[in-house]
C-alpha cells in the first residue's frame, strides 16, 4: 500500500458491521436503513432492466432523464438554475462525486480545508489528490457542534485551494445556520476559494426552513461544487447513484478525473432516479417526519440510558458523549459495545486528525425500523 493510503487502514463502516454481523449485534454503525425506499422507485428499476435502458455504457455526464431531473428538482426546491447538459454529473454515489472533485481540483501540496470530524472518504480522498488536509474543529457547547467563523478564517493561508463542507452535518448533525453559511461564502469570495459542499442529508433537516445550499448566496454559483446523492434521500444505498451541480467549467474538470474512475455506472439506476427526484413533495414530507419520530425516539432513548445526547438538526445521525457513563474512550467502548449490549455503533475519534478532541463521542443511525430502535434503546439502558 502506498503512503498515500497507508493511514487509512480499513474504514470504520467496514470493520463496524463486520462486527455487527459476527455478533448479531442491533447495527446502529454504518448508516443504511434497514427499509428500502419506495416500491415505485425500485419498480421504476426494474423496468429500466425490462425495457433495456442502461444496460449497457450510459452518457458519461449521465443519462439525459437524470440530469433534467437533477437540474428541475433543484429549481423546484431551491429555485436554483442549471443547466442540465452543462451543469450536471451524475457520478458513483456522492463517494465518486467528492473523489472526482477532489482529483480534479486540488494540485499536489494545495491545502484543502474540512470540518472536523469529517467523513472519512474526505481525508482519504484528499490524501489521494496529494493535498494537505487542514481541519477546523466543531466544537461542543450548547447542545450542538458549531463552527466557530475565526477558526476558520484563521485557517484560510495563501495555500489554501478549497473548502469542503458538509450540512447537514454527519456525524455531528449540526445544520450550518444561514448567518454561517454567509459568513463562510463571504469567506469564500473574499479568498478566492472554491468550495466543494457535500449536501448528502439536504432532505434530513428538521427544523423549520429547511435545507439551505450554500451555492444560493453571493458570490458562490461561480466557485462552488455541490454534491448530492440517492441513496440517503430514497433509501437505496446499494444502488450507488450521486451527482454534482456546477458551473460548465466545474463540472468539465470533475468530469476528466471521473472518467478515469467509473467511466459510468448505474445504468439502469439511473432512470430510477430520475423518477424518484420527480416524487410528490409528499414522499419528501413524510420521509423527514418519519425520520424525525425516530431522532425523537433513539435521542430520548439514549438520554435515558445515560448518554449525554446531542440532539441532531439534520441527517439521521445522533453524536453522543460516553463520559456520563464513565467511559474515556469511544473507539473502545464500540468495540466493546456489541459483547456488553449488543449494539454497534461508530466512534467519531476516527473522524478527526485531533483525536482527543473525538475520544469520547460515539454517533448512533436512526434509520431503522422503530422496534429496532426501541429494542437498541432498551439494551442500551442496561449498561
Ligand atoms: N457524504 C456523506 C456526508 C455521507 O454520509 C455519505 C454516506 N453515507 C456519503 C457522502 C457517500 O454517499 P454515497 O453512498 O452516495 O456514495
Ligand atoms: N455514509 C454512511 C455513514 O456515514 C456509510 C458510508 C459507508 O459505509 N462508507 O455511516
């Protein structure tokens, strides 16, 4: 293995759920749902499949029902305008999307900014890209992690090629506020910076208001990749269908590394999608209300258990804090979790380059049947 990828080692979805499923523990780790999404949709593939469309080589940008689809369903949510021919890709989960970009625009030794705790593909795929990763911190406080605006600024050097964000947030839950996301396009401009936002969770944001891209502030269309995926917002994680939306010079440049990645994927997932993105604001409705039962559920849950719970604005994740339970360390207690309760769950530290800063958080996905979480929950109370 190179030194490229050698920190990495394998990542902590792999290794959790091979855990879960040689205890039969209650996989609360790697966030899939345990449903698949709509029976619709999942028809919709199977005709593709039936009918031949996608069987074989799709476009290299995507199919054009997707893209359309991609561009009407940002307009429609967001009244934002794309292009669907020039400013749409679709990639291999938003996994390819973040690599793709990263490939495409970082120069070796360019410094690449994250919020800490970050995905893991994110530290990787910088790494890949021979960038510099730079983390700025949330910090807890008031019952959520936050951004604190001079940390950042503070982080920003004459080497610093782009930011990669993520809100909602995984694995903290926090949502940007508007005033941040402001702050931080300003920041943008201001240092001439490009920004690669990662917009996974945009259907998972509970409170009032919603999901707001950071590409609709000024000064951003021109400078940022946004990236978005199928699998968190129609629970079909398998079928590894994302996308980015950019300029035609943006999405130009993310193409050229994606072609050499994939190529293409997903054929006949492809007009699936499609299908999907055009669902009723009502599929959208009722997925958030049936996700925020659940937070409702495993935050009260966990609290009662002895958790110090932060509970989430967006995503279907909830971070916790072990030390209420006298523990230290969060890598440890998972992997001891699943012999002392029978439950999996994944601990932020690997997320962070400033590991003590992580050490006592473990994040827990609620994207499951609610009597799996109420049988999580009631093994949970008797630690
Ligand atoms: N970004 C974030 C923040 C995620 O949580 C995930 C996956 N769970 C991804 C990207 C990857 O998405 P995909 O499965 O579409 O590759
Ligand atoms: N994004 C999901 C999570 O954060 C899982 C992704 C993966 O397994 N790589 O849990």
């Amino acid at each position: 293995l190179n030194r490229r990828l050698a920190e990495f080692g394998t990542t902590i979805f792999a290794e959790m759920s091979a855990l879960a499923v040689r205890t039969g523990a209650i996989n609360l780790g790697q966030g899939f749902p345990d449903t698949d999404g709509p029976e619709q949709v999942r028809e919709a593939a199977v005709r593709a499949l039936r009918d031949g469309r996608g069987n074989q080589y799709p476009p290299g940008p995507g199919v054009p029902e997707l893209r359309t689809a991609i561009a009407a369903h940002q307009e429609r949510r967001y009244g934002l305008a794309f292009d669907p021919d020039r400013e749409v890709l679709v990639t291999a989960g938003a996994t390819e999307a973040i690599a793709a970009s990263l490939l495409a625009l970082v120069e070796p030794g360019d410094e690449v900014i994250a919020l800490e705790p970050y995905y893991d593909s994110y530290a990787a795929s910088i790494a890949l890209a021979g960038g510099t990763r730079v983390p700025v911190t949330l910090r807890p406080g008031g019952g959520r992690f936050s951004l604190d605006l001079d940390e950042l600024r503070a982080a920003v050097t004459p080497r610093t090629r782009l930011l990669l964000l993520n809100t909602p947030h995984n694995p903290t839950g926090t949502v940007l506020t508007r005033e941040e996301l402001a702050e931080i396009a300003k920041l943008a401009v201001e240092r001439d910076l490009l920004v690669v936002t990662d917009e996974v969770y945009e259907h998972l944001v509970f409170d009032e208001g919603g999901h707001v891209p950071l590409v609709s502030f000024p000064g951003m269309r021109e400078r940022t990749v946004t990236i978005g995926s199928a699998g968190k917002t129609f629970s079909f994680t398998g079928w590894k269908v994302g996308w980015i939306t950019a300029t035609p010079e943006l999405v130009t440049a993310v193409r050229s590394a994606k072609q050499f990645l994939t190529f293409v994927s997903s054929g006949p997932f492809q007009y699936a999608v499609a299908e999907a993105l055009a669902l009723p604001d009502a599929y959208f409705t009722s997925f958030l209300d049936d996700m925020r039962a659940k937070r409702d559920l495993l935050a009260s849950g966990l609290t009662a258990a002895g958790f110090e719970v932060y509970r989430p604005a967006g995503t279907y994740f909830i971070t916790t804090d072990v030390r209420p339970l006298g523990e230290s360390d969060g890598l440890a207690f998972c992997r001891a979790l699943p012999e002392r309760a029978g439950v999996v769950a994944i601990p932020n530290a690997v997320f962070y380059d400033h590991r003590d800063q992580g050490a006592p958080f473990v994040r827990f996905a609620f994207c499951k049947q609610t009597p799996v979480l109420e049988e999580a929950v009631s093994r949970l109370k008797s630690l």
